[in-house]
C-alpha cells in the first residue's frame, strides 16, 4: 500500500464543552472516493473545516503527503491543492459566472499550475475560466457562462462551486453535500462529472446525505454519528452494520407506556 | 367588504440612450458617445479651471483643502466599499505622510517635488506596516484601530515632545509658484481618481469585492486575504499620506494637528453624502463640506459636531448620496406599475 | 512599594472606566464609542448642579449618575436600535454621538482647566511610608467593591443571570424569552452609569477636560482588547496588566510613556493572540 495522500490522525473539536470530533482517524487513499456519512450533527462539516484549515484542531493533526497540515490557515492549505465546496454555497452572486471563476485563478496555484488543463501556464483568465465552465457543463451557445450567477438554478451553482476547485487543478476535492437540493435528473448528471474528476486523478471525499447516490460512486465509506467515526468500510459492510443503522433509524425498543 | 385596491410599484427601467451607450456600440454615435463622456469632461474640465476661475489666494487655498479632502474621502470610500475596510482615522495618515514629508524637506534638503513623492511611498509604507496586525483579523478591529492611531500617535508625540512636540515642525520649504501649488493636487486627485476606478473594474477589483463579500469563498480559493487586504491599505494610505505630504508644503509646517480629528471625519461625511461607492461621489462630497467648514470656522468646534450629525444621520436614515441618486436619474427613469 | 500602591490605583482606576464599556460589548455586542463622552458629560453635569444650581453634592452625584444613566438609554433607544447587528455601523454611530457631545461641550464653553469637582474626604494618609489621599483610597475602595457587586448581581440575580446569558448566547436567550432590545437597553443603562460612577470618582482627582473623554475611550478600548472583547473578568485582569504598565515604565522611563504602553498593549494583544485573554470568539475567523 503506497501512503495515503490524506491521513487524519485522532482529530478532536471541541466547542466549549461539545465534542463536536471526537478522536476521528482515517486513511485516504489517492484516487479514492470517500463517502462520509452521518446523521445531521455527526460533525461531517467539521470536518471539512478542520481538514481544510478553516477551523482549528483542539487536538490530533492532518497530514498530506506526509506533511502536517493541520494549524495551517486555510489559503495555504488550499494552496497545497485541498480544495473544498461550501455546503451552504457561496457563489459571488454578484458577479457573471465566468467571473466567479476568475477570482480562483488570481491564486497563486493557479498561476503555478496555470489551472485546469492549464499544463503549467495560465493563459487569459477569461479564457480560461469559460472552458473550464464549458467543461463542467455550461453550454457556450446558450451564453450560460455570462449569466449572473445569482440568477443561476441550483444545478449550475453547484457545478460552479466545483469549478471553483477546478481553477486550482486541484488533488483532493472535498464536496459537501454537492448533491442536495438537486433533483433526481440533476443527479443523474452529476454522477458522470464525478467520475470523470477521479479518472483525471483527483482523490474526492464526499459528504452527502443521498445514500443511493452516493453509494454509486464512493468506493470506501466512513460513518461519523456525534462526532465519533462509527465505521469504515466498503459501502455494503457500511450499510449491514447494525451500530449504522441504529444511527440512523434508531433502535428497536418499544417504550411500554403503561 | 374587501376593496379592491390597484397596487402599485415603481419599476426603475435604464434609459434607452444608457443601453445603447453599453459597451462598445457607444462609439456608434455622437449622441451616445456624448452620453457618455459629458460628465466625466464637466468633472476634469472643471477642476482644471477652477484655479483660473477662482484667483484669489483665500479661494485657492480652499481649492487646495478641497483635493486634499478629497484624497481621504477617496480612500475612505475605496477602502470601505471596494475592499471591506472602514477606516475612522484619515488623520492617521495625513500626520505621518505630512511628517516624513516636513523630515525629508528639513533635516534632509529634499525639494518639494521630491519630498512628496517620497513621503508618499515611505508614509504608506509604514502606514500598511503599522496597521498589518489587524488586517487578519475582523473588519471591527481595523476600524477601531484606525480610530484609535490619530489619537494616539498625537499624544505620544506630545508627549514625548519628538518631531517638534506641540510646537511642530516649521520652515518647512513652499512651492516655486502658486500655479504649480494648485495644479499638483487638483492632477493628483484626478489621477487617483480615474486610477482607483479603472483599478476596481479590473479583475483586481473583483478580488478586492470578493474579499468584502465573501472571504470564506476567497480563502478556499487558495487566495490569501491579509495580502490583498495589505495591497488595498498601501494604496489608501498612500492617497492620505499624499495628501499630508502636500499640506506641510502648502502651510509650510507639520504639527499636531494634522491628527485632528477634522481629516478623520470628514471625509466619512463627505462620502455619505457624495454617494458612497462611486468613487466620484466623495469628491464632490469634499467640494460641498469644506468650503461650508470654512463658513463654520468661525464657530470653532461646532463643525466637528456638524459633521458627526451629518454622519450620524445618513447612517441612521440610510441615504444614497447626491451622486447616487444623480447617477440613477441620468441612467434610469422611473413608472409606475401595476402589479 | 510605591510601584505596588501607585499601581494598584492605576489599574483600579482604569478597570472603573473600562468596566462600562465592557459590560456594554459584552451583553449585547454593541461597541459604545460614547463611552469616553458620556465620562466627561456625567463630570460636566454634575459641576453644573453643584455649581450653577448649587444643589448638595450627594444629591448632584446621584443626579448626574442616573441622568447619564438615562442619556445612554437614550442613545441606545433612538440610534443604536437601527443600527443594531452592522459592527461598523454601530462603531461609527456611536462614535459620531461620542465626538458630537465632546466636542459640543467644548463648543459650549466647558473648555480649560477650571472646572474641578471636589474630593469626598480631604487628607492623606501613610500607608508603609507612602502617601496616599483619602480620595485614591476611596477610589480603591469603590472600584473593588463595584466589581464584587457585578460579580455578585450578574452570578446571582435575575436580571443578572439574564444579562450574562445574553452575553453567552444571544439567540438561546432570546428563546428563553429574554429580550434582546431590552437587555441591550439595560446594558446601555448600566454602563453608562458605570461611565459616571468612575467619572465622580475619578474626576476629584483632577481637572474635568473634554481630553479626557478621549483618553477615557481609548484606555478603555485598550483594556478591553487585551483582556478580550466581552469578558468581565478579562477587563479587570488586562486593566492591571496594563494599570502596573504604565506605572513601570513611568518609574523607570519617565512619565510620558503611559500612552505608548496602550498603544503597545494593544498592537502586542493583535499580534499575538487577537481574541485577548479571556475572549469569547477564541478564533475569530471562525465563521463557516
């Protein structure tokens, strides 16, 4: 087994008196796609932050190639090629799409990298910018890319949160909840994108509440419930598990009223 | 029983000469090309001639505290609605610009034509370098410590009676003419002017919004904030420090009250009451306040509780500005609509 | 010795006014900017009633504090409230108040070195070989037992757990049906008579100058970053850190240096460690 290209190693959060992580470890492999699961509260979001710097480790750290990361601020994590979509999204409403993207690609691994498909040099950021749009889906003829992207539906923000990672020619991107508020159909055209992200080489971890979904692209899993990592495990093993289930459903005693 | 009322909106539609003049169809016809360029032309135009207009020195020196304030309201309304950054101390860099600036002429012999530049690049320096330990943290903190620097700084000179103490700094050299004395500032604040609007439109500025707007996005982007944020304070505070730098060689002597809290608030007063955001707005915010703070002279520090109430209202009632509303009435015309 | 009397009424004396300010941040977020106005307004109104309606000095104390008392409701109920959750709004509103009543009364005449307030108890006293007035003893006296009371009312009381609660967590207090605008408004209230009760303490000691109304704001806004924005117990703390400061570099540098240890207190809290001793946001970029 080659290293893994994430190792989060007994990673703890505390808010005050809330363990909102609690001694949370795993391995991620490069070219995986890791699903992280969980009932609303587990701390997936955490997370997300902790790995990517937007919040402080109480305890534990983060290494990425074998480097430590954690207590690193979040633009030089995201730097190294750690990129992260928002739950709650945050597009520049204000701005055209393709300008959105423009902003990304001012970071110095965007000069560096010259982007996605940049080969090593950034062309005309404008340029740029619209292909990688055109790539993740935004028809060119239909003048989707200048659209305002507050005017834009649900679909194509998330796709423009990914593009955002894109502009970075990222190695790992991290989604969170890319497929809610979508319908089925909207989904159904995500899916392809994903798995065209991992044949490009980028290692995914995905946090989503649409198991059936998720289950078709992810091919390891990592359960979380109140912080603390429940299982790990092929999607299958994950699902059987009954410590899983009782997570998610609860248990099956019946209270006796009388 | 339910009336049946017609409701009523106001629709606000851009005109039709506006959208014909977008974007490069404008140089289509004169028509639009003059749509266009006329308030731009009547604003340099008539900076240009106010010197000749206005001969008298009294009226000159007017005009020359007009652009200095229009630099700081400038780089209050840049920092504030471009970048994020509320900065209540202009005087802050006024003092050090004017300081470094009285240093470079007399302890060093530099000429004015020297020392203002100088002082410009060294002040903004030191002003960037002095208020980098806030940069990273939240928008409060810059605002409480450009507030608290003005004050501070003219106290521990007082006090420690350096650069000249209460007395200050005097013999400070003039300019060669009267003429060069008016037209370096009036083409320094047109400069800055058309700079900072050509820069916020460039994807530069869009960096600059988005950190106001959403710097978690930025972050994530791999961007860093501080650096940006250190980039829009240089550029300020270069603006204010050139302004300072001008003022010792226009009154020929830097003193303590260059922190006054005068370059501090007006310039915030000016922009509301300009139009905050456009750039232009503050400038002509600058040409109505200061020669009505010059009527008030007379009163003594009754201008500064005039300016704190003219504040005080726009914050409260939320106003546009005259150049907001002026650029909405140029641009757009107004019906009601049933809805 | 001296350094340990001198300065224990230095940080007496600063932890007074910063109290105030800190209680107003800490309850309902509100940065009061007047602060330092409202000290040197309280001065001012009570010489005008010992003076000008020459009425007993108890009364004229009691008077100014609950006026000030009033005035800071006021100021609450008729800006803040609409500016109300914009940081900067409020810092600038308040801000723009402060310096409009400073700078109105000194407009008005209340300008040099001639207004005094006089001291409670005339005389000094010796403690281990050091003089000491009366005045400064009392002021030791009150101070300690002001922040002994609000430890007591804020732990102990209704309105003071209430108020505390709001400071913790506004939203979960607001659902527990107590009420934002009216605490803030209470705060407001109490801080500001916090501000005139270290004004009639204080002022004796010296001259009422318009001056002071800034020094007040920016020793206060000092003391409160160091020991974080919104803890009580945080201000007290930084308001010795920094009172035993200044007398330090005032023995051994000279006396001119007070001002630049606050300025250095605050610009050392910023650099290292943002959210002060005790501060309530530990990361403050933490907003995701």
């Amino acid at each position: 087994m080659s290293t893994p290209i994430l190792q989060v190693n007994q990673v703890t959060k505390t808010f005050g008196g809330i363990f909102a992580l609690d001694e949370v470890s795993f391995d991620l492999q490069e070219g995986d796609i890791l699903g992280v699961i969980g009932p609303n509260g587990s701390g997936k979001t955490t997370l997300v932050n902790c790995i990517t710097g937007f919040v402080g480790l109480t305890s534990g750290e983060v290494l990425f190639r074998d480097k430590i990361i954690s207590g690193k601020p979040a633009h030089k994590i995201a730097d190294m090629g750690i990129t992260r979509t928002f739950q709650v999204m945050r597009p520049y409403y204000s701005l055209a799409a393709y300008k959105n993207l423009v902003i990304p690609l001012f970071s110095p691994r965007a000069k560096r990298t010259g982007g996605w498909r940049g080969g090593g040099k950034l062309g005309d950021r404008n340029t740029v910018s619209i292909d990688i749009l055109e790539e993740l889906g935004f028809e060119r003829e239909s003048f989707v890319p200048y659209k305002m992207a507050s005017s834009l539906p649900t679909g194509y923000l998330k796709r423009l949160e990914l593009a955002r990672c894109l502009a970075l020619k990222p190695e790992i991107i991290i989604c969170d909840e890319v497929f809610s508020g979508l319908s089925a159909s909207e989904i159904a055209s995500m899916v392809p994108l994903i798995e065209r992200l991992q044949m490009e080489g980028i290692t995914l971890i995905m946090i989503e509440h649409r198991l059936r979904e998720l289950f078709r692209v992810s091919n390891r899993v990592l359960v979380l419930n109140f912080g603390e990592k429940l299982r790990e495990g092929l999607p299958d093993e994950v699902m059987a598990d009954e410590k899983v289930k009782e997570a998610y459903f609860g248990s099956e005693e019946v209270v006796d009223y009388d | 029983m339910k009336e049946d009322f017609e409701k009523r909106r106001k629709e606000r539609l851009d005109r039709g000469i506006k959208v014909r003049s977008d974007g490069l169809y404008a140089l289509m016809s004169w028509r639009e090309l003059c749509y266009l360029v006329l308030p731009r032309l009547v604003l340099i135009v008539g900076m240009l001639i106010l010197p000749l207009v206005m001969p008298s020195m009294y009226w000159q020196r007017v005009i020359s505290n007009v652009c200095i304030y229009a630099l700081l309201a400038l780089s209050f309304d840049f920092l504030a609605h471009f970048v994020g950054l509320v900065s209540l101390g202009g005087a802050f860099f006024i003092g050090i610009g004017g300081y470094i600036a009285a240093i470079l002429n007399t302890s060093f012999g530099l000429p004015p034509l020297l020392t203002i530049p100088l002082a410009t690049i060294i002040g903004a320096s030191f002003c960037t370098l002095l208020l980098l330990p806030c940069l990273p943290l939240r928008g409060v903190y810059f605002a409480i410590i450009t507030l608290m620097y003005p004050l501070l700084l003219a106290r521990v000179i007082e006090a420690l009676d350096i650069l000249g103490g209460t007395d200050g700094i005097l013999g400070v050299e003039s300019f060669l003419n009267r003429w060069m004395e008016q037209y370096v500032i009036i083409m320094m604040v047109l400069l800055f002017l058309f700079g900072v609007r050509r820069l916020v439109i460039k994807d530069i500025g869009l960096v600059f919004r988005a950190v106001k707007d959403n710097d978690q996005a930025v972050r994530a982007s791999g961007i860093s904030i501080t650096y940006y944020k250190t980039i829009a304070v240089f550029i300020a505070s270069a603006m204010g420090c050139l302004g300072g730098a001008y003022m010792v060689h226009l009154y020929m002597w830097a003193g303590l009250s260059m922190f006054a809290l005068d370059f501090s608030i007006l310039p915030i007063a000016a922009t509301v009451i300009g139009g905050s955001g456009t750039l232009v707005g503050p400038v002509l915010g600058a040409f109505i306040l200061v020669p009505i703070s010059e009527l008030l002279r007379a009163f003594g520090t009754l201008r500064i509780v005039f300016y704190a109430l003219i504040l005080l209202a726009f914050i409260i009632f939320r106003s546009e500005g005259i150049l907001v509303y002026s650029q909405r009435k140029y641009q757009q015309f107004e019906k009601w609509v049933k809805v | 010795m001296e350094i340990l009397i001198y300065g224990t009424i230095n940080s007496v004396s600063l932890a007074l006014f910063s109290l105030g300010f800190a209680m107003v941040y800490g309850v309902s977020r509100l940065p009061n900017f007047a602060h330092g106005s409202l000290y040197v307004l309280s001065g001012f109104i009570t010489w005008t009633l010992l003076n000008s309606l020459g009425l007993n000095y108890a009364v004229s104390i009691i008077l100014a504090m609950i006026a000030t008392g009033i005035i800071g409701a006021l100021i609450y109920q008729f800006v803040l409230i609409r500016v109300r959750g914009m940081e900067i709004s409020e810092i600038m509103a308040s801000y723009a108040i402060g310096l409009a009543i400073l700078e109105g009364l000194r407009w008005g005449g209340f300008k040099g070195m001639t207004y005094t307030l006089p001291s409670f108890i005339e005389g000094s006293t010796e403690i281990a070989g050091i003089p000491v007035d009366y005045q400064r003893l009392l002021v030791v006296g009150i101070g300690a037992a002001v922040v002994a009371f609000l430890w007591l009312f804020t732990h102990y009381t209704r309105i003071g757990l209430a108020l505390r609660g709001m400071a913790q967590d506004e939203r979960a207090a607001m659902m527990l049906g107590i009420d934002s605008d009216l605490m803030a408004l209470a705060a407001m209230g109490f801080g500001s008579m916090l501000a005139a009760l270290a004004a009639i303490l204080l002022l004796p000691l010296g001259n009422i100058v318009v001056e002071a109304g800034y020094n007040v704001l920016i020793l206060a806004i000092a003391v409160c970053i160091v020991g974080g924005l919104g803890s009580w117990m945080g201000a007290v703390i930084a308001a010795f850190l920094i009172g035993f400061a200044q007398i330090l570099t005032v023995v051994y540098l000279g006396a001119h240096y007070q001002m630049v240890v606050a300025l250095l207190a605050i610009i050392l809290t910023l650099i290292l460690k943002p959210s002060g001793l005790f501060g309530r946001q530990k990361e403050l970029e933490e907003r995701v």
